[in-house]
C-alpha cells in the first residue's frame, strides 16, 4: 500500500480510528485515576578524598569519581537494605530496597539517592536514612586495617525533603500516550482490516472481475424509504441516480434493442428489487411503455413494495389461469404495468423455464418497449440465469462494502457459463461524497429564490 492508499483506508473507517482512540484514552483515564499516587524524595552525596597537594587532589578525584558507581551499587544491597530497615518503624528490607534508587550524576562526584513511596513523609525518611547509613558503610569500607580514618568519605548534601506532588500517575501525561496509542491502534486495525476486507467498493474492484460497464451508482438515502412515485417526480440525488442509470443503459450495447432486462444480484438483500422497482418507474419518465414482472417467485417483494394485490401475478399467468393482461396492474398515478408474484409456487423454477415462461416475454416484448424482470438471486438459485438466457441481458447489483469480490465474480461465472449477456453493473448503497451532494444541492436542486432589487424590481437568484 502506498501513503495514498493509507489515507484513503483512515478516510474511509474513521469511525474504527476514532473509536479506538476514545477507548484507548478511556482506558489510560481509568488507569490514571484508580492508581494510588506515589511521592518522590531525594537526597544527595559528596564523595571526596582527603588528598591536600593539588597532584594527589587530582588523582584522588579521579579515584572517588570511579568510586561513585560502586556506591551506587551499594545502595541495592541487602546489607545497607538491613540497616535502613532497621532505623524505621514497620519496614521489610526487601520492600525498603525495592523503593529506592541510586545514580552518580555524570563527570561529577555526586550520588543520588531517590526513594519514592504512597507516602510522601515515608518517603522522605527512606531517602535520608539510606543516605546517612551509606555514610556509614562507606567509611566502614574505606577506612584501611589500622587506620582511623577513611580514605574516601561521602558527605551528606542535601536532606531529603517531603514531596508536594505526586511523581506518578502524570494525567496529562498519561492522555497524550494515550491518544498517540489509541490512533495507532486505529490506523492498525484499519489497514489490518481493509487488507483482509474483500468486499466490492468501486469501479477497480469490479473491472478486476469482468469487463462490463458500471452503469450506476445508487447513494445511501433516506428518500429509498419513500414510495417510488413521490420520490423519483422529484429532484433529489436519490432519483437523478436513477437519472444517470436509465441514461447510461441507452449506450449498452448500442447495435442490439435491449427491450427484456433481468435485474438481479449476488445474494439476497444487495436491493436489486428496489433497483428493479426504481428503474422501471425512471423509464417511463423518459416517455416509454414499461412492465415490471416480479420473477421472484421465491421471496416476492415488489406487492408490498408498492401497496398492490399480490394475489394473483406471475404464477397465475405460468399455470394459465389467467392472461398477463388480466393480472398487469397499473403503479400509482405512472404509466408502469406491473405484474407482481402472486401465489408463491412448489416448484419455481420449473415454472420460470417452461414455455408458458417464453410465451410470456414474447408477449410483453410485442407490447411494451421495456420489460424489467426482478429476478432472484444469482447465487442461491439458478432462476436468474435461466431467465437471463431468455432476456436481452442482465444487470447486476453489487452492495458496496458487502458484496464481497468471490461472490460477484462467481455470480458473473453463473452468467456466462449460460450464455447470458451481461449488460453492466449497478453499484447499490454507495457512501455520498461531499463534493457530489455539495454539487447536486448547490447546483441542480436548489429552488430558485426571490430577492428585491432596488427601483422596486426584483431578480432570481439561485
């Protein structure tokens, strides 16, 4: 993946980064506000010598210089842990050594000594006990066999004091590396998840698979909840979707009249009967005879859909109770005849490939300029593919983000391993990009408003 690619992936699963920036921080805040606060005390030594010409004084900084490092280490030994221990109240020589830390400040001749605790006074009292008990040893160390006075001595500078604030938990502290791990986390998930996401989610996608044209793109919108006729007679970018889609299949195979359409998916729920629904009323705006039959003999949807009689339809005419004429029933105040399920059949198959199935289209091919047949999934069933081999073509919907690349890939197989003609592609639940509703708003669907204009006139402005 390229830098590009990585932002597109943060762009597109915001919400995943976000959410894992909010809980990670959430976490650290937990974490930082049920810790128990500890305190920091410190204390400070002077190691020297007791050289007094400047040539031994020299070398004898040298050698407590060196010294230093090992009083440092003295500081974590049992024996000076004993002894501390000893001179406080209550006190464990093996917590007292787990409390305390030793460090010879750089090119000097001074050892730190810091002793932190839940206790800021407990605190003080462990820092300066281990300091004036590592005066003690030093010069029990340093003071050569018959001798009374050590070599090297090391000199209390600085008493330990009781600290004011706390050295630990740090809140602020604590957020920030919170947030840095939280959008680390995120990005993490992010990209883990886009390289292991093998949905459809564009045009690349799709040509990776099959050569034919997208021919729409359908965006998330509320107005898809709305009966087709009050929603598509009006401008919004939902219907000029639709818009775009009926203007694109007139370029589809320009030398062949494409008059019998199979609409039909993946798998069930990608909304190829909406599309069906939607594109069937948007071709009749364009002034042409359109029949919708509902082919979807297994989960029929379209009666409901447009709040008509789903008792007789499809299967009626199939078994020939009935003519197609005494089952078309018109969609609201549209020119669209549609002819719904009807009676949900045993065997639907067998009905959709039977020759009262032929006659049928032939029928409708003589008497309306388009037929959009709402066909079953191509998946599941084979009912799709044998209609589309009795059609002029197929158009398949793809849901963005769910119809994964395997699935669409294996439905255009089950087409063309039929022989069927595959018209295009529409691409169903597509996210809406600012710049196209901020286009579609500003420029095609805003009312026109009336404003006063000096001299009493007045001027439209959009």
């Amino acid at each position: 993946m390229e830098l590009q690619d990585y932002w597109r992936t943060v762009r597109r699963r915001w919400r995943l980064v976000l959410g894992s920036v909010l809980v990670v921080i959430a976490i650290a805040a937990v974490w930082t506000w049920t810790t128990t606060p500890l305190y920091s005390s410190s204390t400070r030594l002077f190691v020297s010598t007791s050289q007094t010409d400047e040539n031994s004084a020299y070398t004898g900084n040298l050698f407590a210089t060196q010294r230093v490092a090992s009083y440092a280490d003295l500081v974590t030994s049992n024996q000076l842990a004993e002894r501390v221990a000893g001179e406080l109240e209550d006190a464990d020589p093996t917590t007292v050594r787990g409390q305390v830390t030793a460090s010879a400040v750089p090119e000097t001749v001074l050892l730190e000594i810091t002793a932190t605790d839940a206790n800021p006074e407990r605190a003080r009292d462990i820092a300066q006990a281990y300091a004036e008990q590592l005066q003690v040893l030093v010069e029990e160390l340093e003071t050569p066999n018959g001798k009374s006075t050590a070599v090297i001595k090391a000199t209390l500078i600085d008493d330990a004091e009781v600290p004011t604030s706390p050295v630990s938990p740090q809140p602020l502290r604590n957020l920030a590396l919170g947030g840095v791990l939280g959008l680390l986390l995120g990005v993490g998930l992010a990209v883990t998840r886009e390289l292991l996401d093998t949905s459809v989610k564009g045009a690349d996608d799709i040509a990776a698979i099959t050569s034919a044209p997208v021919l729409g793109n359908i965006f998330s919108d509320t107005d898809a909840k709305r009966a087709p006729h009050e929603v598509l007679f009006t401008a919004t970018p939902w219907a000029e979707a639709f818009r775009v889609l009926r203007t694109n299949m007139q370029y589809v195979d320009v030398d062949h009249d494409q008059k019998i359409l199979v609409v039909t998916s993946s798998l069930p729920g990608e909304g190829k009967s909406t599309t069906a629904v939607n594109l069937a009323v948007t071709l009749t705006q364009a002034g042409q005879k359109v029949a919708l039959v509902e082919c979807d003999l297994r989960r029929p949807l379209i009666a409901d859909r447009l709040e008509l009689d789903g008792s007789i339809g499809t299967t009626s005419v199939l078994i020939g109770k009935v003519s197609a004429d005494d089952v078309m029933q018109p969609y609201a105040d549209t020119t669209l005849d549609v002819m719904v399920c009807g009676q949900i059949p045993p065997n639907p198959s067998e009905l959709l490939q039977s020759q009262a199935m032929e006659a049928l289209l032939d029928d409708l091919r003589s008497r309306y300029d388009v037929v959009v047949l709402d066909a079953p999934p191509l998946l599941p069933v084979t009912d799709a593919a044998l209609l589309a081999t009795r059609a002029d073509g197929a158009v398949v919907v793809v849901s963005h983000g769910h119809t994964t690349r395997d699935q669409l890939s294996t439905a255009i197989e089950r087409l063309d391993s039929v022989g069927a003609t595959t018209l295009g592609l529409v691409v169903n639940q597509t996210p809406a990009r600012k710049s196209a509703s901020g286009y579609g708003y500003g420029y095609g669907y805003a009312p026109l408003e009336e404003t006063p204009q000096s001299g009493g006139g007045k001027r439209r402005r959009r």
